[in-house]
C-alpha cells in the first residue's frame, strides 16, 4: 500500500509539474504581487545583488510554489526547495545553506512548521548571512561560525499569524495571494487544456473554473476528472453541461462549493442552532481536521460571504440562511 501511495504521490507532483508556469507571462492573476516582484527582481537583477527575502502568504494551491519558480526563472538564480516540517536538526539548515551558491534563493514551504530552535538560527543567516552552529556537545562543546553566501529566502506559509514576529519583521517583502477571479481560473484552464491535449469549449471551462472555489489546483483536478468523466460518456469534447454533470457527480453544487463546505455551514446552522461555533467543536461536528478547516474551507467561506470569524466563535450569515432556507437563532439574523 505504501508503495502505490508513494507512487501517487510521485504522480501527482509529475502533473503538477507539467502544468506549473515558468514565466510570469504564463501566470495569470495576482497582478499587484506579480507586479512588486517583477520590480524586486529587476532592482536586485541591475544592482547585480541577491534578492530580498520574501514571504508568500496565503491557502494552499494558490501557486506560492510556482511563483518561487518564476521568480528564480526571472532572476537567472539557482533555487532549491524545503519544507518546514523536513529541516529537524540544525545541522539540515546549516547544510542547505551552506550548499547555496551567491544569490540562490532558498525554497521554505510550510515555514510556519519550522521547530523554534531551528527558526532562530534562521535570524542570523536572514539578517548577517552567518550562521553559528554548536559542535559536541558537554564540556567540550564550542560554536563555529560560518560564513554563508548572499542568499535569498522565500517563505510560504498558508497562516501568516502562526509566524513568529521575529521571523516575520525579517522578510523584506510580504505577499499576500488571493483567491483568483472567475476569468483568471479560465486563462489557467485554457493553458492547461492545452498542456493536456483536453478539448473543451469556453463553456466548459468556464463552469469549471466558477466551480474550482478560486483555487487554480482544484481547477487543474476537476478539468482531469471532466475528462475522465466525458471520455466515459463517449462526448469528444467537454462542454458547459457536461462539466456541470461531472462536477455535479462530485457534489461540487452550483454556487461552487463542494459537500465539506455545505457540511460546515450546516453543522453550524442545524447542529449548532447558528449559535457562534468554536473551532474544535466544529471540526468535530463535521469529521475534519482542525487546521483544515481553518487553512483551506473558512477562507474561502468568509471569502464567498457565507461565515463570519467572530471573537466568540465562528457564525453563519445572511446569505448560509438564505441558501439552507433555516434561520439559526444567533448570527447575524435580523
Ligand atoms: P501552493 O504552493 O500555493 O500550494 P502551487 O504553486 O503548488 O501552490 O500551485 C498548485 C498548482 O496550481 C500547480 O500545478 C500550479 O502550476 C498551478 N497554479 C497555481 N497558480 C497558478 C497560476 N496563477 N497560473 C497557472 N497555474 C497556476
């Protein structure tokens, strides 16, 4: 089983990949960030300098591991990748950063996970370029200092607050990336239909992307999955219905949203009488994982206008009663 998993896994980083832009040109949306860091990569490009370190913020699949590409595309730098999670010992960071050539950029994804200790190394290498590192340890334990190149890192992290403030007043530039437009989900389609050699009409992909929840990942999914599902049904090319059959078929509804969104929304309406709902009875309530609900379905439901984060608790709006036809009894009710 393991192996079939990790065989996926490979698999899906493989699609990923081909379908990953390597130029801004082919990266349409998120026009004020692409904008500020043409200009960083210019300025950093004539001064002949690294580029300062930036962080890019927002839910997964929004393209913060693309945009890292492209940048070190733009500025003819090396880049190499990590993620939190992975660097546990000092000695893994000491190693990567020592393994970097003048001006590379070092990858972080997922730097909210870093463990502390290893973050505050980060601060002197961020900031002087140096990093000390204990050798031995006991009575004969002494700390070395290594000089490292010039680089620069990119963060990614899909919970800004959870960053330490220490770590976050060191990033030069923070970039905050939103969910994508209707039309620029369309742009990404029409490329990635063309990639995939997928024959599909404006109307397809245009009920794709209204239903991709603004996230550029799901929509590269669900365009794979109406393939499947048009090649199934013998229709040679994917149109407006039969994207809305495929879509429907995986309870991803008309306005978009899929059946974790629907569940949420309910749990707080039904269960909770749309009294204001903490974050751990509602994961609860509805079978997710705690850091899922708050990275990947409230963003996009406060987004949509359908939740509300509110200091007591999470509360559905107007629109969550509306679309349910069940007023609760607390939120917003008028
Ligand atoms: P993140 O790192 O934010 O989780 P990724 O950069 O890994 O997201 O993007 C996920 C997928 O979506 C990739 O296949 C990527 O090519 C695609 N993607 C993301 N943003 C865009 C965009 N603006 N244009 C085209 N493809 C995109």
């Amino acid at each position: 089983e393991r192996f079939i998993t990790s065989e996926l896994n490979a698999r899906e980083e493989n699609f990923e990949a081909t379908l990953r832009p390597q130029v801004f040109a082919d990266f349409p949306g998120q026009d004020r960030v692409k904008e500020r860091l043409r200009i960083m990569v210019e300025a950093s490009t004539n001064r002949g300098e690294a580029l300062s370190h930036i962080l890019l913020c927002g839910p997964p699949g929004l393209g913060k591991t693309t945009l890292a590409n492209i940048i070190a595309n733009a500025r003819g730098s090396g880049i190499k990748s990590t993620s939190g999670p992975v660097i546990e010992k000092p000695g893994d960071l000491a190693g990567m950063l020592t393994g970097l050539n003048e001006g590379d950029i070092l990858f972080i994804d997922e730097i909210h996970r870093l463990p502390i200790q290893i973050e505050e190394y980060l601060y002197s290498a961020m900031e002087d370029f140096v990093i000390d590192i204990m050798l031995e340890q006991g009575v004969g334990a002494r700390s070395v200092r290594l000089n490292l190149p010039k680089f620069c890192l990119i963060g990614a992290t899909t919970r800004q607050g959870k960053l330490s403030s220490p770590l976050r007043s060191r990033f030069t530039m923070t970039c905050r990336l939103d969910y994508y437009r209707v039309d620029e989900l369309e742009k990404i389609l029409t490329r990635s239909a063309d990639v995939l050699n997928i024959a599909a009409d404006t109307a397809g992909l245009h009920e794709i992307a209204r239903r991709s929840r603004g996230t550029p990942r799901i929509a590269n999914n669900l365009i794979r999955w109406v393939r499947d599902f048009a090649q199934v049904r013998r229709e040679s090319i994917i149109t407006g219905p039969v994207a809305d059959q495929a879509l429907t078929m995986l309870d991803i509804d008309k306005d978009g949203l899929d059946e974790m969104d629907n569940r949420i929304i309910e749990a707080i309406l039904v269960k909770f009488r749309g009294r204001p709902v903490g974050l751990k009875s509602l994961a609860v309530a509805v079978g997710e994982e705690e850091g899922t609900i708050e990275d990947v379905y409230e963003p996009y439901l406060i987004q949509e206008g359908y939740l509300l984060r509110t200091p007591a608790g999470r509360v559905v709006t107007n629109k969550a009663e509306m679309r349910f036809g069940i007023k609760g009894i607390g939120g917003d009710v008028s």
